[in-house]
C-alpha cells in the first residue's frame, strides 16, 4: 500500500514539475518573442532616422516646388531645385528614384510586418509618428497620382512635374509597394485619430475624404492580409480592416469611430488655447 502511494505520489509530483517545465518554456518563448519585436522596432526606427534625407525628398518631389510646408531646410530646397533642373527626359533621375525605393522600401516593409502580425499598429506608430502622418499628403500624391486633382501644380516647373511623374511611374511598376505603403498610412492615420494626436480639422478632413475611400481601402487591408498570408490569418484581417474606422465618422455600426460633437469641443479648445497663446505673446 505505502508502494502503491509512493508511486502514485512520485507520478503526481513528475505530472507537476512537467507542468511547471511546460510553462516556463511558454514564458521564455513569449519573452524571446517580445525580445525580437523590441529589437525589430529599434531596427526601423534608426533605419527611419538614417533615411530622413531621402523623406524630404519626397516631401519635396510630391508638393508643390514653392510650397511652404517642407521638411528640409531651405539650403537642401534650393539645391532640390538645382538638382531638379537637371532633369533630362533620355536617363533616370538618379536622386528621385534613389529616394522613392529607400523610403517605400522602408514603409512596405514595415507594412508586411504589420499585416503578417510580427508588429502591432501601437508598436508601429511611434517609429512615424505625427510628423510623418502631417507630410504624407505629398507621399499620396505619389502612391495615388488621381489624388493629386485636389491640389494645384500648375505653379511648378516642367522639369519638376517631370521628376514627380518619373516616381509615380516607378510605383505604378512596383504596385506592391505602392499597395502596402497606402496601407500603412491608413493604419497609422487610424492610430492617430485613436489616441487624438491630430489637430481637430485635420482628422475631420480625413473622415470626410473616407466616406467616399474608407470602403475601398478597408478592402485592400483585407485583400493583402489574405495575400500574404492565406486563411490563417483571416482574424487579423478582419481586426485591421475593422481598425481603419476609426479614422472615420462615427456611427451605429462604428461604435470605435470620430465622435463628430467631440470633435468639435476639441477644436474649440484648440483654438482657445491658440487664442491666449497669441494674447501672451
């Protein structure tokens, strides 16, 4: 009997330290796991960091030439502007399309990992940030050359719409690219209306111009998530198309959305705090 019990005892105790075993092995891989994704977003982040040259060119390539909103100082603009007289219609633009495959390479690839899972949209947002979401009209301009029609470029030089169409021809060739890079920017535009990091007026634009986008491109999330990864995936391509509306307007059937009379309190206050701000000064 006391036989029977010391085996059933020493069973018991091996079925514990088995256990025990078995879950510090799930704590170590989810811990290695979020090891990898730390590691992978200092990666991009100084990867990001190390390329902010060719962003300005972009921003640059995708404004308006005289525009007022640029990202490199206006010692970088004017050789731009040198730089773009060159253009010759018989060989590429060196500069430009250097500039194109660096940042979209970037930015697909950031958004692959997002769309295969390896990354989180809160673990991505913060590589980017604002200032990026606040310049990627001329980044859409390029990705999407109709989108272009909302603003005027008739004031740039020839040369100057000619390097433009020279990158908006490359994406259209690379239409991967493009597709992932549009991709991300919705995400991250998403993200930001969540935590409310945008002014009042520009999320409100954003939301106005997705009545007519956000279908369609809540539809390519889903399509690319399903093209990157089959079936097994298809709950995050549910939960990322989902996630882009909350860029848009609130409603019955989008309890996540812009609340429209929220946004405009935070617009009052905006603007309040700009008043006194003035009044100080």
């Amino acid at each position: 009997m006391i036989s029977i019990l010391s085996d059933s005892a020493l069973t018991a105790i091996a079925t514990i330290l088995l256990v025990l075993v078995g879950l510090a092995q799930v704590f170590i891989l989810i811990s290695q796991k979020r090891q990898t994704r730390i590691a992978l977003i200092a990666e991009y982040r100084q990867l990001w960091n190390d390329n902010k040259k060719h962003w300005g060119n972009i921003v640059y390539i995708g404004r308006s030439s005289n525009e007022y909103y640029q990202v490199v100082n206006k010692k970088r603009l004017n050789k731009l502007k040198e730089k773009t007289l060159e253009y010759n219609l018989y060989e590429p633009t060196i500069w430009a399309r250097e500039s194109v495959q660096k940042i979209c390479g970037i930015l697909a690839e950031v958004s692959t990992r997002l769309l295969q899972g390896h990354l989180t949209i809160s673990e991505t947002y913060p590589i980017f940030g604002t200032e990026f979401l606040r310049q990627s009209r001329a980044l859409r301009q390029l990705l999407e050359p109709n989108y272009q029609h909302y603003f005027s470029h008739e004031s740039d030089s020839k040369n100057h719409n000619s390097v433009r169409k020279e990158v908006q021809d490359w994406l259209i060739y690379h239409d991967g690219v493009r597709r992932r890079c549009l991709i991300l920017i919705d995400l991250l535009w998403a993200e930001a209306c969540r935590l409310e990091d945008l002014p009042s007026f520009e999320m409100q634009s954003a939301a106005d111009a997705k009545k007519i986008s956000g279908k369609n491109n809540r539809k390519r999330v889903f399509q690319e998530v399903f093209r990157l990864n089959g079936l097994k995936r298809i709950y995050l391509a549910f939960r990322l198309s989902r996630f882009l509306r909350r860029a848009e307007y609130y409603s019955f059937f989008n309890e996540t959305g812009i609340n429209k009379f929220r946004l405009k309190k935070n617009d009052e206050n905006w603007t309040d705090r700009l008043f006194r701000k003035k009044n100080n000064d």
